[in-house]
C-alpha cells in the first residue's frame, strides 16, 4: 500500500472499488478483470494421484509434504517408495542382517550405526 495524499484519497478510494475486489477464499486483494482467473487457477479443485480433492494452489504443498503417495528414501537401502509403504518396508529391511568385518557376527541392518560401539 501506498501513502495517498488526502487530496487524492476520494479519488483512489472510488478507483479501488470499482477496481479491486477482495477474494472470498483467500483475502488477496485481486484485480476485478483478474478474479474469474484468480479463482479458477488458486482455488479450483483438483484430485491428488492420492484421490484427495484439493485447491490447485496448495496441491504442491500437500504432494511434498502430505500426499501419502510422495516418494520418500529407505534410510537402510535408499530404495525410493511410498510413503504410505515406509514403515512396512523399513521394519522389513531394517530386520535384515549383514556380517561385521570386525566380529564376524550377522547383525541387524537397524543395529548397524550403534554396533561399532559394541564390536568386539
């Protein structure tokens, strides 16, 4: 917003609104030759591959941070799955063992980071 001298002020007022119209959905002050597009374009529903209905405008956020569908990293294999599969799949992978080259015992990939602490 800018200062208006009081002179000027009627005349931005009667310009504003005939101008300028708040959105109903978000607040943001929007042209008026602009909101037909403003709303299709922010707020229009669309479906997430996860079958959720959402506004266009927030669909990136939910898919990187909420979709249950977004990809995410096994912390044991780097394996790209899921999200919604994660916690089935690292219990599974997790529970693996591999062979220490120190002891020589199959320990539990989960138990790997900790092991050094206890080997031999």
């Amino acid at each position: 917003t800018k200062d208006i001298p009081v002179a000027n002020f009627i005349m931005h007022e009667i310009h504003c609104s005939r101008n300028i119209e708040v959105c109903r959905f978000c607040s943001e002050c929007i042209p008026k030759s602009e909101m037909k597009n403003h709303v299709e374009s922010e707020h229009g529903q669309v479906t997430c591959k996860c079958r959720m209905k959402i506004e266009k405008g927030l669909l990136k956020d939910h898919e990187a941070s909420a979709c249950p569908l977004r990809p995410v990293l096994c912390q044991f294999c780097d394996i790209q799955l899921a999200f919604n599969k994660l916690q089935d799949h690292e219990i599974y992978c997790g529970a693996r063992t591999e062979r220490c080259g120190g002891c020589g015992r199959n320990v539990m990939v989960k138990d790997l980071k900790e092991h050094p602490l206890v080997c031999g």
